[in-house]
C-alpha cells in the first residue's frame, strides 16, 4: 500500500511529531487513508526524512484521540468505528452540539453571522465533492464560535474527526447534501433571529437525522462485502 500524504522534509524540524500528526489526521479526516490501513512506521519516516521517534509520537497522538489503533503483530492501522459506536457519537453530538450553538446565539455577533452565511452560500453552491465535509464544519464551527465553550469545541472537533470520513462518504452518496442545504438554511435563519431555542432543536433534528441516514447506508454497504 502506497500512503497518500501531503509529506515534507522535516528532519530538523523541533516540532516534527506535530506536523506528522495533522498530515495523518488530515489524510484519515479526509478519507485518503481508509480503515484498517496501515501505517508503517519506517514508511512514513522515509517520507518526512525524520526517525521514528517523531512517527512513534504521532502515532500515539492518533491512537489518544480514536483515529488509530495499535493492533498486536500488526502495528498502527486506521481505526473503524461499529454502526453501534457511530449511532452513539451522533448521538452524543446532538447533545451537545445543540446546547453550543443554544449558547453561541444568546451572545452571537453580527460579524460571526456574516460568516456563517458566507459558509452556508459556500456549502450551498460548491459541486466538489471534496470541499463539502470542510464546509460544512466551518459553517457549523463558525455558529459555535460565540459559545465561549472551548472546551465543548474541542470536544466536538475530536468527535467530528473521528467520524468525517464516513459522513463525506454518505454525503456523497447519498441524498444527505440536499437535505443539508435545506437544514442548514433553517438553523441559519433561527440564529439570525436570536431565536436560541430552535438554533438548538433545528441542530439536533439536523445531527440525528444525518446519523440515522449514515447509519443506514453504512449497512446497505457493509452487509454487501
């Protein structure tokens, strides 16, 4: 298996084990790198021109935050989630997703609903596929924003991390981008009105329904194989 990284010399980097983090993350995140890949060590030390301490540190930061697993014999390999854990993380997602954003629109600024909408316009109009995951993260971030929760946000970006290759995968298959325009457009217009309390029920119909249209076409496909 050939890894598809965005790689750099980093072999006088102090900061090496960081930046082969993201660039793993960010190849899990997007799903260039899919489940129960493997990533070897020496591999992606060759590529960044670094030891395999700085990887040995990466991959351990991967394996904290649930995007790798260390596998017996094996080694790292990118982690996959059960139906059973994915329906919980939506869950979970809708939770507290919903009291942020509950939060963020009693105190939203004008500014952060500029940018809000530029992001939902952005999302709305954008044909590449590959651009839809990261849009709508800043468009729900970006609602969040004036939560002053960063914990909460930490929170659901770890979340959101662990699961992004998978709902790209239904977004794209899927009817769900239509379905997002249309529910994004409705929490938009709630938070536009200072209306809290439907920003938050709009975004947590918005959650569990993207969860149960996942969930569904994560079975159609996993029950094929």
């Amino acid at each position: 298996m050939t890894l598809n990284l965005k790689a750099t010399n980093l072999g006088a980097t102090a900061s090496a084990s960081d930046l082969i983090f993201e660039a793993l993350r960010e190849a899990i995140v997007e799903g260039e790198l899919k489940d129960g890949d493997l990533l070897r060590q020496d591999q992606i030390a060759t590529m960044f021109n670094v030891s395999r301490i700085p990887v040995r540190e990466a991959l351990a930061r991967l394996e904290e935050q649930g995007l790798a697993t260390n596998q017996r014999y094996k080694g790292a390999v990118v982690s996959s989630l059960s139906l059973d854990e994915i329906d919980e993380m939506f869950e979970f997602r809708a939770l507290l997703e919903a009291e942020v954003i509950r939060r963020s629109v009693l105190n939203i600024s004008a500014e952060t609903l500029a940018e809000a909408s530029r992001f939902a316009e952005a999302f709305a109009q954008e044909t590449d596929s590959n651009q839809w995951a990261r849009l709508n993260r800043l468009f729900h971030y970006t609602l969040y924003r004036d939560s002053n929760r960063p914990y909460h946000l930490q929170v659901i970006s770890s979340a959101l991390d662990k699961i992004a290759r998978y709902l790209r995968a239904q977004l794209v298959l899927t009817s769900g981008i239509e379905r997002a325009r249309r529910e994004h457009a409705g929490i938009l217009d709630a938070a536009m009105a200072r209306d809290s309390d439907r920003a938050a029920e709009l975004t947590r119909q918005h959650i569990l329904g993207a969860g149960r249209s996942l969930i569904g076409f994560l079975q159609v496909e996993r029950a094929a194989k």
